[in-house]
C-alpha cells in the first residue's frame, strides 16, 4: 500500500463570525493548509470537500483559481470532513494523484440542528412527534449506558470541565472561558442527563488537509505525519443511532464507532494502548466517555476512574481533544473531522505550545460519529 503523508493543515477561527461566509472560511483554512505545505494551489492534482448547509466546495475554485482539476462534493453528516480525507488519501494510494486536497466548513445559524425528517428517509410523523431533536438522543443514550456502566453524572460535568479549559489555551476556539464542573452541572437541563453547557453548539469554521504520495512529500521536503490507517463505516443491523434510539432485540447494541476503530487500528498494525494523544467526537460530553471505550482505550465502566485520575487531561497517560472538541470549537459540521486531524498533526509536529502533550507524542488517533450512524476514524504516526 502506498505511504500518504499530510504535509499541510490549516483552519479558519471557529465560532460565530458575522459578515464571513462558510466559503470564506472555506478559502482561509485552504490557504492556511496550503502555505504549511510549502505549496500553491496550482500544486493540487485532485480535491474531496464539502459542507451540510454553507454551499458546495467544487464552487471554491472561483477564489482558489480555475486550474480545472477534478473536485468531488462529499456530505455525509459530521462525518463529512473525515470522509473527504479517506477519498483524498484513497487518491494518493491509487496513483491517480501524488497531492490532494480535502476541505470541510459550515456556518450555522443559533439553534438546535433542524433536520428535515425526508431527507433521512423517514416519514413526516416522525418529526412531528418530535423525535428529530438530536439532543434527545444524546439524552437517551448516555442515561442508559451509565446505568449500564456505572458513569454517574459528576464525570458528565468534568469531560466538559476540561474541554473549556482546553479550548482557552486554543486561539482558534470558540468557547475560550473555562468553566468550573459546578457551573456545568448546575446549568440548565435540555435533556437529562445533560445541561446546557455539556453540549457543542451548531457554529462556524473551515478545516483543510493536504495529502500527498511518499516522494512528493520527499521532493517538497515537508513536514510529513503519515496517515497510517484511516476507515469508514455505516452502521450495521441493532445500532443504538441519531433518529432510531432502539435496542433491538435483548443483546447489547452493535457500534459503528467501534467498526471503523477497529478496522483503523487493524490496518496501522497497532493497538489502541499505542496511541499518545487522540480527538474523540464530543457532540456532547457523554459522547466522549462512551467513545472512549467503543474505540478500544478502555473497557466499559472504566472512565469514571480514568477521568478522575486525570488522565484524558493534556498531561495525561491518555490526552483526548487537547483542543477543547467540539464543545469548545462548536460543531461546523463539514470541518470538525478535519479540525480533529489539525489537532493531531499539531501535536505530532510538538507545535502545540500551551496545548502541548508533553513526551513527544508519535501515535494520534481521531474520531467521527455522525447521524444517522456513520464514523470515520485514522491513526497518525511520526
């Protein structure tokens, strides 16, 4: 199989920008990605991107110049941004390109996300009961797995504890305010288990990524991460999923996220135990705890130990979205997969300053779940 190397990353701010598009946003973290490969646009050969609302990224080339290469729309939920990777880096392995682009953004408008029950291929009842409300999901899933497992919601509160902590150590974050678990716990319910303050909120921002082949990397003399393993799954028959909260059956629900780890983990060759610092997804904090054991880095039940020992904290055995996640950056849904991979090759690179995982980290692991049940997933290594 063919090395690929990400030799650039680059990302716009996140957060509310009143007056810039998501195309802009789009165009800024492009160029970010661009001048950190050393490169121009006219350098790129092939390029996968896209958004849930904020328009169609093949239309970026009117900034970007018309330099006519092939440029594929991808939207896949919030899996978007990671699934725009596996097609660039699927490029660079299959010959037809030795550098590619992939590119996510989005600007969302304040609110709950709103989707439009037809387009999920559900009948309009379904919304009409309400059942479209992500956040009852979320709500749902993580009340029953810690009355499985043991989670109890102090640990809720502390996940997003850290993330706004995080986040006020990254400059390109949106929620830079750290909060104390208190407040977090103390906030408004929107549904139990879960305040107000253990959700990312629908936002703004761009992410891009440059891949290119073992000798482009070579002749650019770049700073290459390699892209060990990256997979992608959908769900399979019994998922516990966004818009079908149903066990089914008396077993214990199948995961996506845990088949497209695994299938990553399986293709680097490594164990999950190998992997210094990762990005989980963190739609809302029980998100991160319960991905932590679906991706293999620990056993079910465990996180409340891990979490009160410390160690998904940035001087941990096991640092997750030193960045803050999408709880502090917000969730533009094309970007955040590729927000994630920013981070890891930040951190690989020993770029992240205040941020940084100490130890020289040399393995990174990121994570994407999105609705209806769909997740991405890659291990990084230097």
């Amino acid at each position: 199989m063919n090395d690929v190397n990400i030799i650039g990353a680059g990302l716009s701010k996140f957060g509310r920008q009143p007056g810039t598009s998501g195309r802009q946003m789009a165009v800024t973290a492009i160029g970010a990605a661009l001048d950190d490969a050393g490169i121009s646009w006219p350098d790129v050969q092939v390029a996968f991107g896209g958004s849930d609302g904020a328009g169609l990224a093949d239309t970026l080339v009117a900034e970007l110049g018309f330099t006519g290469i092939p440029f594929t729309n991808v939207k896949n939920g919030c899996a978007t941004g990671g699934s725009a990777l596996v097609s660039a880096v699927n490029a660079i392995r299959s010959g037809a390109a030795d550098i590619a682009l992939a590119v996510g953004f989005d600007k969302h408008p304040r609110g709950a996300f709103d989707p439009i029950p037809a387009e999920w291929g559900l009948d309009d009842g379904y919304g009409d009961a309400g059942l479209m409300v992500t956040t009852q999901f979320f709500g749902s899933k993580i009340a029953r797995y810690m009355d499985v497992h043991g989670i109890t919601p102090p640990t809720l509160a502390k996940v997003a504890e850290k993330a706004y902590r995080n986040g006020a150590l990254n400059p390109n974050a949106w929620r830079r305010e750290p909060m104390t678990a208190d407040e977090i716990a103390g906030a408004a319910m929107v549904n139990d288990p879960l305040t107000r303050y253990m959700f990312c909120s629908p936002g703004e921002g761009g992410a891009a990524v440059v891949v290119a082949s073992a000798e482009a990397t070579r002749r650019l003399g770049a700073r290459g991460v390699q892209v060990r393993a990256i997979s992608h799954r959908t769900r399979r028959f019994g998922s516990f999923e966004v818009f079908s909260p149903a066990v089914q059956g008396t077993g214990e629900p199948v995961s996506v996220t845990a088949d497209a780890a695994t299938a990553a983990f399986e293709q680097a060759g490594i164990a999950p135990g190998d992997v210094d610092v990762a990005q989980l997804q963190d739609t809302e904090s029980g998100a991160e705890i319960m991905h932590m054991a679906e991706c293999g880095f620990c056993e079910h039940g465990a996180q409340e130990q891990w979490i009160a020992e410390g160690r998904t904290e940035i001087g941990g055995a096991f640092p997750v979205n030193t960045d803050g996640g999408c709880i502090a950056n917000g969730e533009p849904i094309g970007a955040s997969g590729l927000r994630q991979i920013h981070e890891i090759v930040t951190q690989l690179r020993g770029d992240g300053g205040d941020r940084q995982v100490p130890g020289a980290p040399k393995v990174g692991f990121t994570h994407v779940y999105g609705a209806p049940g769909i997740s991405a997933c890659t291990v990084l290594t230097v």
